[in-house]
C-alpha cells in the first residue's frame, strides 16, 4: 500500500482535499514554529493558531503542553524541531487503540448521522472502497423514517455496482438489516453497509432502535462482526463533535467518518475527535467523486497537515 498504509492515489488525494486546510490555519501553525525561537510567546501563539484551526480549547491547550514537555525532555532547540515533536504529539493524540473489527461472517457495518453530513454518500464511498479490495459488498436501506432515503441510496449503491435490500418507506428498519444479513449470508458475501435512521425524536428511541438493530444482525447471523460508524460533517467542526456527544453514547459507536475536509480551511476538528469521544477516525471525506473517502491513517495526515520542510537536524 506505500507510505503510512497508503498507495500514491490515496496520498494524492488526500494532498488534493486537504490544500484549504495545509495552506489556511494549518500553514500558519507551520509558519509560527519555523523560524522561530523556543519560548513562551511561541507556546501562546501556538495555542491561540490550534484554537484558530478548531483544535477546541482543551485540545490546544493538552497538545502545547506535551509539546512543552517534549521540548525540555529532548533538549529541543529550534521551531522546525518543535513542529516535528507537534507532528508526532498529534498523530499519538488521534491513533486508534484498535483495528476495525471486520473479521465476521459478514463483517456488518452500521452508518449512522443527522440528515445533511452526507450519509448516504459516505454509504456509497464506503462500498466502492471496500469493493476495491476486492470484498462483495451489499448494502441494506434501513433508514426507511426518511422519504426518498432508499430511493437515494439505490441511485448510489449503482454507481457503486453493489446490489441493495430495501423495503417501503414506514418499515422496520430491523427488519430490513435482518432480511439483508440473511442474505448476504446465503449469497456468501463479506459485508453488509447498512444505512440508519438519520434522526429519531430522542435518545431512548435512538438507543432502543439501534440495539434492536444489534440483535437483528446477531439473530441472521451469530458469526456477524459489528461496527457502528457515526459520520459527521468537518465543516461544523467543533459544533459537530458537541451534538454528537449524546448520538455517541446512545448509538454505541466504534468509530467516526468526518465528510467534507476537502471544504474547510480548519480541519482541526479531526485532532479534537478522539479526544472529546472517545473514539477514532476511521475514514475521511476529501471530495465528490465515489472513490474519495479514504481511510485514516494520523501519520499520514499529520504529514499532509504540517508538511516538513527539509531542514536537516
């Protein structure tokens, strides 16, 4: 796969969808450290440009203290030393504990998200990224709430040359999840992507749909793996990672997808994820097209973010 887990297409778009981000906040973070001198007017500034980014205050403030703890451990001198420990201090920060478990027969992964962050589309990216790898993929149309939802994703799962189980608008969308796990099981499929309701009125609804959901998956098939991806929208970056809080807890998510990087010059809210819930990215959105939602490797996006510029040690 090449560099950080990535082959050349990967990195380049990943280059192409973060440019608003490297060359806005995150080029004056870079711009501040080269340069400069090591002192506490450095370590200010740098808190002031990582809230800037919409790192969040909590995060910023964690972030230049390890930063200020590392300087003194490693006897480091200049700016552009400061920025390569800032590299590796983040990508520690946003590194997942674990892998995905993708390991069952088939591997289920659940996409949930408000109405407007670009589930479906993340649905369809998914699928398409999976189907590269060579898996068979089947989607199943469980927010069955919204009007034209299945309909929509239909459009997407043939762009992505996946076939689709859906049932009419008003239907359990347990049912649908079941009746699709069934299937691919019998079809000898690896994975099933199942779209969910995008907003249900409150939290205990949400909690006993979605574990209903859990059971459906269990109940077609025992040896399902189950992951549970909440998406959200990095343009709303902070904001987003507030509201989605409370989602979190109830829906039991294992990991994010953060659509629409490639459409903010902040991009720090992807720093701050881990960190305020409890839980990594796994995917990132940096386009349009089908094949523009890439797996999430903090190295390689660290890289991306805060390029390094040649200054030898």
């Amino acid at each position: 796969m090449g560099l950080f887990g990535f082959g050349k297409k990967e990195k380049d778009k990943m280059k192409d969808g973060l440019e608003k981000t490297r060359t806005g906040f995150w080029g004056n973070i870079l711009n501040t450290l080269t340069g400069s001198k090591i002192d506490d007017d450095l370590y200010d500034e740098l808190e002031e440009q990582l809230i800037l980014a919409d790192v969040g205050g909590d995060v910023a403030m964690k972030l230049v203290d390890a930063l200020r703890d590392r300087v003194q451990e490693k006897g480091l001198k200049t700016g552009e030393q400061a920025a390569d420990a800032l590299r590796d201090i983040i990508a520690d920060e946003m590194r997942p504990e674990t892998e995905m478990a993708l390991d069952g027969h088939p591997a289920v992964i659940l996409v949930i998200g408000v109405n407007g962050v670009g589930k479906t589309t993340s649905i369809a990216k998914l699928a398409d990224y999976y189907t590269r790898q060579g898996k068979k993929v089947m989607l199943a149309a469980g927010d069955t709430f919204r009007a034209a939802a299945s309909e929509q994703l239909e459009i997407w799962a043939g762009r992505a040359g996946v076939p689709i189980v859906k049932a009419g608008e008003g239907a359990d969308p347990a049912a649908v999840i079941f009746d699709t796990v069934k299937s691919a099981t019998a079809r000898g499929y690896d994975m099933v992507i199942a779209d969910t309701a995008g907003r249900l009125h409150n939290k205990s609804n949400l909690m006993s749909e979605l574990s209903k959901i859990s059971r459906s998956v269990r109940k077609a098939a025992p040896e399902a793996s189950l992951e549970t991806l909440l998406v959200l929208d990095a343009i709303t970056g902070q904001n987003a990672i507030s509201q989605a809080k409370e989602f979190c807890k109830a829906a039991d998510a294992t990991g994010i997808i953060l659509t629409k990087l490639d459409g903010t010059a902040k991009g720090g809210c992807v720093v701050a994820v881990k960190q305020r819930l409890g839980l990594p990215v796994r995917f990132i959105g940096v386009g349009e097209g089908i094949d523009d939602l890439i797996p999430f490797t903090p190295e390689g996006f660290v890289e991306e973010l805060i390029p390094r510029t040649g200054w030898k040690h």
